[in-house]
C-alpha cells in the first residue's frame, strides 16, 4: 500500500511515469481505494447489528451475562477501528485524529468493563436450585429461566435436576481436541452448497457421539445424577435438553434445531448427553451460526437433567395471542400423556381460550378427538399408544386445572416482565409441573392469522395501514407531519408523528418531539432505529405508500408492535399501553451495560452538513460509524472526479448515441474481459450504470428550448463575460463522459457543453449501505437564471426522496437506504435529469414554459418509474 501511495504521490504531482505504468497503476489505484471503501461499509453494517443487539438485551426479556457484554463490547469496538482504519486508506492518511477519538471512547469502554468482572462458572456440573437468570452464560438461557422460577415463585414446582455447565462443554471439547478439528471444517464449508453442508454436519456430529467423556467430566455427572437419585428416588429417569447460551436470545431461529431426549435411563445418559452436544451441529444450526458471522465457539452447549415425569396430561400455555398481544386472553393446548405431541406438531391439541382478566373464566374451548398419547416405557424412552374413541374425546383437563394453568402463566409473566411461553405437565397425583417457560415468540406480519377476539375497531378507530417493520416498539398518537427536507424539519411540530419516505440519520434531531416514526423505508439496525430505540419512541419502518396514504395534520395512532396504525386516538390500544422493563432490568450485569451504552448507541452527529460534524464531536462509536460513512462517500465521490485517472485507462463505449462515454472498469463491471479500445453496452453487467444508461435513453431529447429575446441576451453576456464556461479548452476530457464502474458501483461524470454533473452510487443487496449521490453545476445563462433551474432540478428530487442542498447554481442530491429495486429507479431519474435539463437555464424566467417543462418531466419521469427494471 505505501509503495502504491509513493507512485501515486508521482502520479498526481503531474510528473509523467513511464507508460508501461500508467494503465496498470491507474487500475491498481481504483481497486485499493474501491476495496477499501467496501470494506468499511462492510464493518458499518456490522457494527450497527451489534449496537441493535446491545439494546435489544438492554430493554429486552432475555438473559445475558458479562460474557455476552464483554464479547459485543469485543465486537463493536473492532468494526468501528475497522471503519476507521479503511477510511484513512481511502483518504490517503488523513483524519489522525479520528484515531484519537476512538482511543478516548474505547478507554472508557474498558474502564467500565474492567470494574464489573465476569462470574467465571468452574463447576462442571450445578445443581437446578442454584442457578438463576445472571448465570446465562454459564448454563444457557432454557435453564438459566428455570432456576430463576425456582428463586422468584418457590410455591411453583420444577422437576428437581442439573445442568452440565459451559466448563463442561468446555472439558469435553478440550479433551478430545475437538474445536480446531471442528473449526477447520467449518471454515471450508460453503452454506449455498447443501451437499457439502449436510456431510460436514454428520462427520461433526460422529466425532462427537464417537469422543470420549473425560473421567472427571463423568464422575461430575455421576454425582449429579447421584444427588438427584438420593431426592427421587433410585433409578430414576431422566429428560435430557440442550440449553446453548444464546438459545433463547436468538429468538425463533433456534427453535426446534437442538435435541431433547425424554425418559433417560442411568445407564444412558452419557450417551445422550454427547448426542444433545452433537445436536449443535445439525445443518440448520450451521447454517443458522455462519449466516450470521456467529463464531462456533461463543456459543457452547449447556444440558439440563431433570427428573422425568409421568404425566397424565401436559401442554403449552401462552399468556397472550402470539399473533396479538392485545388480546385479553391466554391460550392453553392440551393432550393426554406427555406434551411432546403439542411442541411437535404432529396431534392436534385441546384449546382453551381464558380471559387474562378471570382465569375462572373459559371464553372458548376446543375439545378435539385424540387417536394417541405419548407415555413413557417402563425400561427407557417413549412410546406412542393408541386411545379409543371414548377416551380420545373427553377433555384432557378439567375447569379447574385450565384455570391453575392460567394463574401460573400469569405469574409468571408478571416476574418476567414480558408474554411467556410455557412448557407443562400434570404428575399422577394431578400437580403441575414447569419444564420449560421462554418469552413469547410473535409471527412475522405474513404470517398472522385474524384472531377470534377482536377489539370492536370502528369509525375513528379504523386500521389505515397494516404492515412494515417495528423498528422500535410502542404506542403513540399524534397528527402526521410529512417531512422532506430541511425546511420541514424546522416547522416541525411538538407531539407529532414524522412520517417520511426514508430512515435519515438527520432526522434524529426531532426525535425528543416526536410522538412517533413512520418511513416507507429504512433499517430496523439502521441509526435512526437506534436512536429511536434511545428515545422509547414507536417507530415503524417499510410502510409502502406512507408518504401518500397518510395525510398532513391528520390524527393517527402507531401501533408499532403490531405494526399497525390506526384513524384518529385509538383509545383502546393507547390505554393498554404499559412501562416495558427489561428483564435484566436491575441487575448488576444490566447497569455494567447501560454505563457502557453511553459511550456505544447515542448519536450526537447527526447532520452532515451541519458544522459541528466534525471529528471532534464524536462522542460515541455510533458517532464515529456515522462520521466515517458520510466522510467515505464523500471521499469516493471526490476521488472519482480525478479525471486525469480515468482518461488512462478507460474504454470507449460503443452506443447509438451521438455523445461520447468511456466507461472505466474498477472490478467486474463488463460481462467479459475487454482488450481492444471499445467496450459495447451489450458487455455492460454494473446494474448501476445500466439504471442510469436506461434514464439517460429513455426518451430522446428534444433539443434546447426555445428561447426569448432576454434568454438569448442572458446566454450570450455570459458566455462574453465568464471565462469558466470556454469549453474550447485543451482537455480531451471536456468533451467526454466518464463512467467509472464494479458490478455494484458506478461513478458517472459528465461535462455537456456548459454544464457538469456527477454521480456516485452504490446499490447491492444490503439496503442500509445503499446510496446515490448527485451534484449538478453550470450552465451557460446568468446566475438568476441557473440558481433558478437549480432550485427546479431539487424540486423534482425531493418528490421522489432525495435530500436537496443548493448554493445558487450548484445542487447536490443524495438518497440512501433503499432496496435494490428503489434505488436502481432513482438512477433512471438522474440518468434523465441529466440529459433532459440540459439548457433549461435559458428559459426560468418564463413562468409558462417553467410550469410547461415541470409537467412534462413529471410525466416522464412518472413513465419511467413504471417501467420494469428487468427492462433495464
């Protein structure tokens, strides 16, 4: 790199290298600092999943430990040094002092960490009554949730057990030097090759059911297993279930991919403890882990050995409607025998609906014909066994029964501060049991189903839209405001519910006046969803048409949890509106996080155009991501406008158009190698460049407009008396248009007679990293004339979602955030607009031909966007 910086120093300094340099090192150049730039973008996104994570655990009902902050700690700190480093390659050395910054946040950081040590777990084994929530990382969250029942409701009943910690996991592996064996054959498989995937997976899995337990590993289990013996009774059976840390933090993707083994025997059960290890390497939990950049080892496998019950009935209970969590009612599925046939899906269960308000209370039940239950066997293991008819229709619990379920789920929602999801059974002698208690899982939007309570939603209380994503949760009302621009940042009001087309940074400013957010577009691990998450105010992301079905001054409410919004106050949805509490809230590990959340989510730097965004101002890591986002694009777009570079090695495309473009390959922008002069449109793969190609030939140019006597006079004073319009200069490049191109990347400059242009963009398949960048200059007109075309230009943006900025006759555009297919349009707008504008300078003091030209480049560009992009 610092040789390449030393040509480099040459090269720019005008002094002629050799020219068996010039091409190869002009390429060279283009693909460091295109890599570079990449790769910062890369560690944003990175980071800011990290940041969403870290808040999740801080408002969320999962444990965690100081494992899990010390490794996001780890991880956020590395890809924001990361973001730094690749934006000093970029620019060439500079910003030093962003170093500095990062040092001083990254001291505190560790200040903080190091006054909350982590409680390392050496026990192999632990008993269940000893265990509680803070100890996640050390017997994962299944039965870290477990033991914490046993301390907050002590009249509950768990099945008495043990939990084969991480230290054991970790001996286990250690003994048989099986995570580098492991690790190298994760790191050669491919996820998108099924094949590949499903034989790694079953080669893992055999050498761990193959390795051996190691002695001292073994005798812990022994005792264990003899400590829970001495309390039930000799010979007892066992249910074997994995626990992994992070289990129940991973939400619904975990669910279902690690084994649990019912009615163990003794003589079993380290077999069966090795197979539950094993089951961490099924296909979907590989795959799940290196989709997710999760590294195998951070996610051990702790197992939970309870006493096996017989039960005569068992089941699930839901404390609220997973698919609504508004609804009044718990839900308890039911059957006969063990509640396998319920978690698994193959009977359909008994249904009880219960008013949440009386538990006495049944609001509805489904009792369904049963063919078959599952019981234990005597010896080991369980068995399906037939019901008649007359049995296989009678009720698997009596009222009493479904109301004692009800009360216990409603407990335990109440000491976990979030809807449960729990896992039960009745013993012989009729007592219930807990086995498993999670919080509850909701369905994706796609998936819900119209439940049978309904609040009686009318007139003013009618749903307008229902969909998107929650990017912070809650409730809100307020009246719409539509903002577009800076103008309406400035008139926005307190109380109101910002509704825009994008997620901007900058509009985190209003936050602290804001009832609520609605965008048509944005990340939900964006910044603004973070700051959002900050402030505790509802934001829904990915709204279609919010822009258009929402109208200003309207009253709404936002439901952002059920990813609704409703006409006028929805009084019914506000007033169950509750404080959330997280529910590590409290605890000393929780307040070790908050401290160190000071200095990683609160975003300071918000406005790039403001004069306070500057190195000196960051204050927190989030700050640095957002300074050296902005300050990367800003340094691609000015480098890409080093146009000696371009004219050394570019191609000449060859085109039906009577223009001249050269187009600039960085990476793999042409379908095939090029070695002659020209590169056809046809060889062209840069879905960038094709959106713009397709804008700029979409329709044909008219010519300039007609002009009056005072546009002609104005044109031709100018041209007298401004030397900067000559285009009879020496460059070659004067009359040249540059496309410098990858497969995802496009920088676009244009010299047209007397006016310049440019753009930048990145369009891929992340939305958050995104973006298009414009900027527009010139013409051969007076200064009124072209600040007025300026501000015409920025007129037509801002309607279709672009950030605006003019200083007279200079624009500069930019819009990120979009889906691929979003912004490929946009590029087909400015591709337009940069042919199509050309010269209409001549005639803004012509107030029928400016309303003449506005309403045909709405109708075309309207045209445009209805067009197909696979026409592209």
């Amino acid at each position: 790199m610092r040789s390449l910086l030393l040509r480099l120093k040459c090269f720019f300094s005008r002094k002629s290298p050799g020219e068996e340099e010039t091409s190869e090192l002009v390429r060279e150049l283009f693909k460091t600092k295109y890599n570079s730039f990449k790769l910062l973008l890369e560690s944003n996104n990175q980071a800011l999943r990290v940041m969403s994570e870290m808040e999740t655990a801080l408002t969320g009902m999962h444990s965690f430990g100081m494992v899990f902050v010390r490794s996001r700690c780890t991880a956020v700190t590395v890809d924001v040094y990361s973001m730094v480093k690749h934006l000093r390659e970029l620019a060439d050395g500079g910003y030093a002092d962003l170093e500095t910054v990062f040092t001083s946040i990254r001291t505190h950081i560790r200040r903080i960490l190091e006054h909350r040590q982590a409680v390392v777990v050496k026990d192999m084994v632990l008993p269940l009554e000893s265990v509680d929530k803070e100890m996640a990382d050390a017997v994962g969250g299944k039965m870290a949730n477990l033991g914490e029942i046993l301390h907050l409701f002590p009249e509950l009943r768990i099945p008495s057990g043990f939990v084969v910690t991480t230290a054991g996991y970790d001996r286990f592996m250690v003994a048989n030097k099986l995570q580098v064996e492991i690790d190298r054959r994760l790191q050669a498989t491919e996820v998108e090759d099924a094949s590949t995937l499903y034989r790694v997976s079953s080669e893992i899995q055999l050498l761990i059911i193959n390795a051996q337990v190691p002695e001292d590993l073994e005798q812990a289990i022994r005792n264990g297993y003899g400590a829970l013996e001495a309390r039930i009774g000799k010979g007892v059976r066992v249910s074997v279930r994995s626990s992994a840390v992070g289990e129940d933090a991973a939400g619904s993707s975990f669910a279902g991919q690690y084994r649990s083994e019912l009615n163990v025997s003794p003589e079993n059960l380290l077999t069966v403890y090795k197979e539950i290890l094993a089951s961490k390497y099924s296909v979907t939990a590989i795959s799940y882990r290196l989709n997710r950049g999760m590294r195998d080892e951070d996610v051990p496998m702790c197992v939970g050995c309870m006493a096996m019950i017989d039960a005569v009935a068992g089941g699930v209970v839901y404390s609220r409607d997973p698919t609504d969590i508004r609804v009044d009612a718990l839900f308890i599925n039911a059957m006969p025998g063990l509640p396998k046939a319920v978690v698994d899906g193959s009977i359909s269960p008994d249904l009880w609906v219960v008013s949440r308000k009386d538990p006495s209370t049944i609001l509805r039940r489904e009792i369904r014909q049963k063919n078959e239950k599952f019981v234990c066997l005597a010896e080991e293991g369980v068995v399906r066994k037939a019901l008649h008819s007359g049995e296989g229709g009678l009720p698997s619990l009596d009222d009493d029964m479904v109301s004692e379920v009800a009360k216990t789920a409603l407990m335990l929602e109440k000491g976990f501060q979030t809807p449960v999801d729990v896992e039960w059974v009745l013993d012989q002698n009729g007592r219930l049991l807990i086995v498993q208690c999670r919080p509850l899982q909701q369905m994706a939007p796609s998936l819900r189903k119209q439940c049978f309570v309904t609040a009686d939603i009318k007139g003013e209380d009618a749903f307008l839209l229902r969909d998107g994503d929650t990017a912070s949760p809650g409730v809100a009302a307020g009246e719409v405001f539509l903002v577009r621009n800076n103008e309406d940042m400035l008139r926005f009001p307190q109380g109101a519910v910002l509704v825009a087309m994008q997620a901007l940074p900058r509009w985190a400013t209003l936050l602290p006046r804001t009832a609520a957010v609605i965008t048509e577009v944005g990340g939900i691990t964006g910044h603004l969803a973070n700051v959002a998450r900050e402030f505790g105010v509802p934001a829904l992301f990915n709204v279609p048409d919010a822009m258009k079905k929402l109208s200003a001054g309207k009253v709404i409410t936002v439901d952002a949890d059920m990813r609704t919004v409703y006409s006028g106050r929805a009084e019914h949805v506000l007033a169950d509106q509750v404080p959330r509490r997280g529910l590590m809230d409290g605890t000393p590990v929780h307040e070790t996080l908050q401290e160190v959340m000071e200095y990683v989510t609160p975003l300071y730097l918000t406005d790039p155009d403001s004069p306070d965004f500057k190195v000196r101002n960051c204050r927190t890591l989030h700050d640095i991501t957002r300074f050296c986002h902005e300050m990367s694009v800003r340094e691609m777009f000015s480098f890409g406008q080093k146009t000696a570079l371009a004219r050394r090695a570019s191609k000449r495309l060859v085109v039906d158009v009577p223009m001249q473009w050269w187009v600039l390959d960085l990476e793999d922008g042409f379908r095939e190698p090029v070695d002659g002069p020209f590169v056809h449109i046809t060889n062209i793969q840069s879905l960038p460049m094709q959106a713009l190609w397709a804008g700029i030939t979409a329709l044909h140019w008219e010519g300039p407009p007609p002009m009056d006597g005072k546009g002609f006079m104005s044109v031709m004073l100018e041209a007298a008396s401004n030397p900067n319009l000559s285009t009879a200069g020496p460059s070659a490049y004067a009359q040249r248009n540059y496309f410098m191109i990858s497969k995802y990347f496009c920088n676009l400059t244009s010299r047209m007679g007397f006016h310049f242009s440019t753009v930048e963009t990145l369009v891929g398949d992340l939305a958050y990293e995104n973006y298009a960048r414009f900027s527009f200059k010139g013409g051969a007109a007076d200064i009124r004339r072209r600040t007025m075309r300026t501000k015409f230009i920025g007129g037509l943006l801002e309607e279709h979602g672009f950030s605006v900025e003019t200083h007279e006759d200079a624009l500069f555009a930019r819009v990120g955030g979009l889906d691929q297919d979003s912004l490929l349009q946009r590029l087909k707008i400015l591709g337009y607009l940069t042919i199509h504008t050309r010269q209409l300078d001549m005639i803004m003091r012509n107030p029928d031909k400016v309303c003449y030209y506005r309403d045909k480049l709405c109708r075309d560009i309207i045209g445009m966007m209805e067009t197909p992009l696979s026409s592209v």
